[in-house]
C-alpha cells in the first residue's frame, strides 16, 4: 500500500439506509469505519491498540469496523493496516460522550459488595467468559445489520454511568431490554454458539460468535434453549426472559464485543439508528 493510497483512506460516511456496516459514532464505546482500500487486492489484516479488527466489503472496498472501549480517551487513535509484507497508519479522531448516570438499588447487598465465597465463584467463572470473548474465527462477515434479539421496553441504554446501592461501578457495557419472564430472545443475526452457563452477575447466559471477532451476549435468561457448538440462524430462540443474576427486575442485556471490546448495541440495529439512542 503506498502513501498516495494512505492519504485517501477515509472514516465512512454512514448511509444506514443501503449498508451492511453499524452505524459510525466515534465515541467511547462506538465504532469507526475506515475504508482499507479496493477489493481488487485481498483483504488486508487491521489492528487496533494490538488487537485484530473485524474487516469487510462494503461498496466494492475493504472496510475496517473498529470498536472503541468505553475508557478511551478524546484524541486521535491509529489502526494499523497489514498488507503483504506492507504495513500503513490510518488515523481516527475519538469524540467526547458525557453518559448519563443511573442509580439503582438492589436489595441483594452481596450483588454489590460479594462475600468471600461469591468472589472464588466470581474469579473461576472468569476463564471461561474470558474463552469465549476471546474467540477469533477467520470467516467472511457480509452483513452487521441485527435485529432486535427480543421484544420489549428499552429499559437501560448503552454506556450509562452506574451506581449500585450509591456505590460507583463499571458503566453499562450493554442495552438492556425488559419484557415479560417467558418472552422469547432470538438470535439477530447467523451465528454459532460457542458458550453457555450460569454466572454471578450475568445469570443464565449465552455467547454467540458471528466472526472475525464480532461476538454477542445474552444475560440474565430464565431458560436456555440452545447449546454450545449449536448453529444459529437470525430468529432462531436463544432462551427466554428472564431475572438471574444482578438484576431489578425481568430483562434482557445485550453485549456486542467487536475487538475484545464492548461497543452499543444499537448501532447495529437499522430501527434503532437513527433515534436517540444512539446519539
């Protein structure tokens, strides 16, 4: 890749209408899409802070889907482009986001502040949730456009600031939808399941792997209809509604991880991208 091929790499202008890509918000905890150059040439390798990102045709280029951590800071942020034996610098701004704050109260106090044994239940359920997100499978990735994987109320928005019992917390890494125990949670896209349990504060679980390291989680179900290993199509049901693990009440939360980090789900739903959610 040479430097007259450099200089025209682009941040995408989103046209949500007529493309596969999530829509671009360049935030903590949003997505960049950087366009790597022609599909004429194979498609390039991209990493970003040391980690593969998922890559993609889109209008006859490849293109880059980068996933910004919720920690980053507001500057300018470099995605490394391998092609060949060639490696190039595409550079990104990331954008200021003040995220609200919500306080809630639970009445389970160990949800909060875990016991000694809730901790040793904690750390070994690390490895295997760590396995999962962790997952890299080299295949084609046509399409990030999902579904809503339930119907219902959209309880709690991506990215909030949270307090537990008037304690500060990590912020809200998903979106959060409430329904009725029972509703039916369906797969948004094709995928492979690749891990099911039962952990502290995700409660009944699932991970979904849809490639290249675009994985999708599923928390707090009542019942888990699938198993690991299992093919997924889009609609196909995952587990029902339910209240396991740290919760208030009978809801879903959705994690979306693009590389190893969890972005908004909302941009990869068409219905919800151009609402406020995702502002």
């Amino acid at each position: 890749m040479n430097k007259a091929l450099l200089a025209c790499l682009l941040v995408i202008p989103q046209l949500a209408f007529s493309s596969p890509l999530p829509k671009q918000l360049a935030v903590p905890g949003g997505i960049v899409n950087i366009e790597l150059g022609p599909i004429t040439s194979p498609a390039p390798q991209a990493l970003f802070q040391k980690k593969r990102v998922l890559v993609l045709e889109n209008d006859h280029k490849w293109v880059a889907v980068v996933g910004i951590p919720l920690n980053t800071k507001v500057g300018q942020y470099s995605v490394t482009i391998q092609s060949g034996k060639q490696k190039t610098q595409s550079n990104f701004e990331v954008n200021a986001k003040d995220y609200p704050a919500q306080y809630i109260t639970l009445k389970n106090k160990r949800m909060v502040n875990p016991n000694p044994d809730d901790l040793k239940r904690i750390s070994s359920e690390r490895p295997a949730i760590n396995k999962a997100l962790n997952t890299w499978t080299e295949q084609p990735v046509d399409d990030l456009s999902f579904s809503l994987p339930v119907q219902g109320r959209l309880s709690s928005p991506f990215g909030l600031k949270r307090f537990f019992n008037n304690q500060p917390k990590n912020p809200h890494s998903g979106l959060d939808i409430a329904a009725s125990t029972g509703t039916a949670i369906t797969a948004p896209a094709p995928g492979v399941v690749i891990n099911t349990g039962n952990y502290y504060y995700n409660g009944n679980t699932v991970f979904l792997d849809h490639g290249q390291g675009l994985i999708t989680g599923y928390f707090h179900m009542s019942k888990i209809t699938v198993q690991a290993g299992q093919l997924v199509e889009t609609g196909t049901k995952l587990g029902e509604i339910g209240s396991t693990g740290r919760v208030t009440g009978p809801h879903l939360h959705w994690n979306v991880y693009l590389n190893k980090t969890k972005v908004d789900p909302a941009l990869f739903v068409p219905e919800l991208m151009q609402t406020d959610t995702v502002q």
